[in-house]
C-alpha cells in the first residue's frame, strides 16, 4: 500500500513539474497584460509585455506602463497560476493606484 501511494505521488510530481513552462508558451500576451494590470492598478490596454520567460515554478516578465518597465512574475502553470507580482526596474515607487488598498486605507499607510 505504501509503495503504491509513493509511485502515485510521484507520478503525479512528475506530470505536474514544467507546468510553468507549458503555461507560459501557451498563454498570449493578453492574458499576461491582464495580470500585470491588476498588479499594477491599471487596464490591460495600456499594458506592453516583453522578455518572457520560465522555469518549472515560476512565469516571468516585463511589463511596460507609462514608459516604465517593471519585472513581473506569476507561479503555478495551465490550471491554477497566481496574480502577478510586479516590481519597478527604475528604483522608483510603484504606481499608487497599485499599493494603496483597504487595509493599507485602514491603516493609514496611504
């Protein structure tokens, strides 16, 4: 019962390792422009995605708003991914419209 149980967990590690990178090959830009928008507190129109890129965990990105490029990353692949996590490449602050939110508000942090 136990080896049976061990060769089904690993079976199932087995298929499900690379999903990341099955994701990001058929996923369009579209879908991507519409994660970085939410992270970024935007809409995906104005969002322009380039330098994608994979590994077995992890999707990654660049997305270009207002002239500004910020690295985004999401985890999971084909069934179940992440919100994506952007993060300025210019050292400057992100976008307010993408730190400030209710809790933040309750909190008096924006």
């Amino acid at each position: 019962m136990k080896k049976n149980l061990v060769t089904l967990i690993a079976l199932i590690s087995l298929s499900m390792s690379g999903c990341s990178i099955i994701d990001n090959n058929i996923k369009v830009d579209k879908e991507l422009q519409k994660k970085a928008a939410f992270a970024l507190g935007t809409t995906p129109e104005k969002i322009k995605i380039t330098n994608r890129g994979a590994d077995i965990m992890k999707v990654t990105f660049n997305a270009t708003f207002n002239r500004r490029v910020f690295q985004c990353y999401y985890t999971g692949g084909v069934i179940i991914t992440s919100d994506a996590i952007c993060s300025a490449t210019d050292g400057k602050a992100m976008p307010a419209t993408s730190q400030c939110n209710a809790l933040l508000k309750a909190a008096g942090k924006c």
